[in-house]
C-alpha cells in the first residue's frame, strides 16, 4: 500500500499544479482563425448591426447610427478615473467595457483582450456574461491596466430563461 501512495501521490501532485500553473498563464489566441468579429479600441463608441437569421448574428459591422435601435448592440471601449462607489482617483486611469444589449432576447458572445505594446489577443474569461435583453453589462479592468483592444465574436441570441 506504501508503495502505491508513494508512485501515486508525487504523479497526482504534478498533475495538479500542471492545472494550477496552465489556468494562470493566459493562452494566445491566433485572431486569424476568427472570420467574424469586431475590434473597438480605448476610446471607440458604435453600434454593431448583424444580418439575423433567428438566433444567428452574422457579418458584425459597425454603424454610428443603427438603422433600428431594437436589431443593435452597443459597445464602448473607455477609460475612467472613478470606480463604481468610490470617490474618482486623480490621474488614475480604469478601462471598461460597456455592451448594450437592444436585442428582445439574451445576447451571448466571446472577446479577446490585446494589451498597450502587444499583438498578442487573449481570451476574457471573467466579467464576460450572457447580456439579458435590453440589459447592458460592464467589464472593468484595474486601475492603470493596458488595455488597449477588444475583440468581440461569436455572437448568438437565445430566449430569456424562463422564472
């Protein structure tokens, strides 16, 4: 039994920090392999108009004016010297990302992050949640963050869960 615990034990550890160490280290994602996307950068505002085919959101484009504020997603990429609850920091500077859903339905999609003197996109996986039908959602990223690019895609809708 020793013998098993000994063999078994070190194989079990390593193969816990092995998950441990690869969730920490943020994976590149080559931006090439995604057809379909959109890119707002520290400072943009637009809508993101779709062709619609049910569910499906196809070819994202952007527009200043939507042609119907009910068929549009609103995005802004911005920086801020405030943090929700607390008095604004001088000459601190907080990036968020702002997305407005005017869809009837939920809205779902996936975005990159590209820091200040990157190429390199990695996946946003905290703070990026289904956006309920006329609902907004706001991803903030600590004070003085790099944040430069955001890539948004793999947008779909779905019916609201029911209560």
């Amino acid at each position: 039994m020793k013998t098993i615990f000994a063999v078994t034990a070190p194989v079990l550890l390593f193969g816990y920090l092995t998950v441990l160490l690869a969730d920490d280290k943020p994976q590149v994602v080559d931006i090439k392999q995604i057809e379909e996307n959109i890119q707002v950068a520290t400072g943009e505002e637009f809508a993101i108009v779709f062709n619609r085919d049910g569910n499906k959101l196809s070819q994202p484009s952007k527009s200043q004016e939507t042609r119907d504020p009910k068929m549009a997603i609103k995005v802004k990429l911005a920086l801020t010297s405030a943090s929700p609850g607390l008095p604004p920091r001088e000459g601190a500077k907080r990036p968020y990302l702002e997305v407005v859903n005017e869809y009837e339905k939920t809205l779902h999609f996936r975005a990159l992050v590209r820091m200040k003197g990157s190429k390199q996109f990695f996946e946003i996986h905290e703070g990026i949640e289904p956006v309920a039908a006329k609902e907004s959602m706001c991803k903030c990223w600590d004070f003085d963050s790099l944040v430069e690019e955001i890539m948004l895609y793999e947008f779909k809708l779905s019916d609201p869960p029911s209560e």
